[in-house]
C-alpha cells in the first residue's frame, strides 16, 4: 500500500499541474474549446487501450489518414492528448490489481521508462520531419506486428508468476528504458510489455498496473514538456484528454470481456495502410511534402 501511494500521489500532482497549463495555454490561444473530432479519438482510442489494444497505433492512423494535423506534430499531439486519460488507467489499475505487483518490477520499470523518456524527448523534438514520420510509419508496423501476433496465438504460454525474478526485473528496467525513448516517436509500450512480460514468464495481468503506471510516469513528463511546443494543436490535444478519461472508467469498471479478434485485424489494415502513406511521405523531397490541414 505504501509503494501504491508513492507513486499515485505524485501522479495526481502532476495531472493538476498538465491541467493547470494545458488551460492555461488554450485560454491564451483564443480557442481553449476541444475539437468534436479530438473527443472521438480520445474516447475510442482510449477505451480500447484500456483493453490493452494500444491507443497510440490507432491514433497516429485517425491523424494521419484525415490530415489533422502536421505529420510533424503527430507525435507531440499524441503525447500531450493521451497524458491524462493514461493517469487515469494507472490509478484504475493499481486500484484494482497493484497489490499483486512485485514492487521492485512495478518501481524498477516506472523509473526506467520516465529516464527514457526524457533520453527521447529532446531527439524527437530536434529531428527532421522525414525522420519522423519514418519513425511514426515503424511505429504503426511494430504495432502491427504485435496485433498479428496476438490474432495468431503467438504469444508463448509459459508458468506464469507475480514474483520477478533477477532476470525479469532486468529486462523489463531495460524495455522500459527502451520504451521511454521510443514513446516520444509515437511507439506505444502496451503490447510490447504485454508480449515480452508473456516471454519471460511475468503473468500478463500484472502487466496492466505495471505499463500504465511506467507510462503515465514517461508520459505526463514528456506531455508537460511538449504542451510549450510552437504549432502545437491545442484543442485537439483538450479533445483527446477530455474524451479519454470517462472513456478509461467504463472500459476498466463495466467492460468486463469483450471479442477483440475481429477490431485487432481491423486495426492492422489501417495501421499498414497509413504506415505505407507515412514512408512515402518521408521519402519525398521535403518541400514536396503537402501540409496537413
């Protein structure tokens, strides 16, 4: 109980202060509403990664297909919007099963990912638009692989247990250092974590309380950060955050089983098909390169 309150209160801290500014900078742009648009990528996107389906694949596709913003900020847009609906899965989550987590893996990952994430945060700020969107196609495709690898049955069984051993706590400090980095890119750590906590015997369950904590951490870090960015589209970012978090509480609390099978394939159509749109972007002359309306 008293590692849950450790890491829950300075995350309550740090969503007041994301919202504090968040308000504070959509009040000064002259437009502090949320796009309609942003509420239904919030609310959809978010409650299926509640289901750990991943939000940020799907996302960075609904961006991308619909030009919603420049693929530049897709990234940041993603980050920023997604920080407090991810705040609300970690509370949820270790509510629910954080007693059953081995501390130092729960710990050892949480500090991980936020270091990596601020090893990442300043090499997506700086790099060239190509770079990016090369990242964020890679991101879709590694997203879709691991959608793949679950519709297949892919993912060993092995004993599964809550207690780490010295082994997995050091290659889950390593993914999550990894996965820190890769998160200012657009690459999501939920399937990651789900396969490889599967892989070195960890029980996938516990996985829940641990990715969502170590990413609500790397997140609010690096959604803080990037709310100052210049361009930066703010009402979809309101948008995203307004319409995840109720979204969060029904997908944790009511959804209690639901077939995911047939929405993975789907997923993975239209991470392909922006994946391919992204790589072709990025390997154009960038003045050729259209603006995102």
């Amino acid at each position: 109980m008293t590692l849950l309150l450790i890491i829950l209160v300075p995350l309550a801290v740090a969503a007041l202060a994301f919202i504090a500014l968040l308000a504070r900078r959509a009040l000064a742009s002259g437009s502090p509403s949320p796009r309609p648009i942003g509420l239904a990528i919030g609310a959809v996107t978010n409650f299926f990664d509640t289901l750990g389906i991943g939000s940020f694949a799907p996302t960075m596709a609904w961006l991308k297909l619909q030009r919603l913003v420049p693929d530049r900020l897709i990234p940041s847009t993603m980050v920023a919007g997604h920080s407090l609906p991810v705040l609300m899965q970690s509370a949820v989550f270790l509510i629910l099963l954080g007693a059953k987590v081995d501390g130092p893996l729960l710990a050892g990952s949480v500090v991980a990912m936020v270091i990596g994430g601020q090893i990442g945060a300043p090499l997506a700020r700086h790099a060239p638009i190509r770079l990016v969107q090369a990242m964020v196609a890679t991101a879709l495709i590694i997203a879709a692989i691991f959608y793949v690898a679950a519709n297949l049955g892919l993912t060993p069984h092995t004993q599964a247990s809550s207690a780490s051993t010295g082994l997995q706590l050091g290659v889950s400090i390593v993914l999550h250092l990894l996965l820190g980095v890769l998160l200012n890119f657009g690459v999501g750590n939920y399937a990651p974590t789900l396969l490889v906590f599967s892989l070195i015997g960890i029980d996938p369950k516990l996985a829940f309380p641990v990715m969502s904590s170590a990413c609500a951490y790397c997140i609010i870090t690096s959604g803080i950060r990037v709310l100052r960015e210049d361009g930066l589209d703010l009402r979809m970012v309101s948008g995203i955050a307004i319409g995840g978090v109720p979204a969060v509480l029904v997908a944790a609390l009511v959804v209690k089983a639901m077939p995911l099978t047939v929405l993975r394939w789907l997923v993975v159509a239209v991470v392909l098909y922006a994946s391919a749109i992204l790589w072709r972007s990025s390997l154009k002359a960038p003045d050729s390169n259209p603006p995102a309306q």
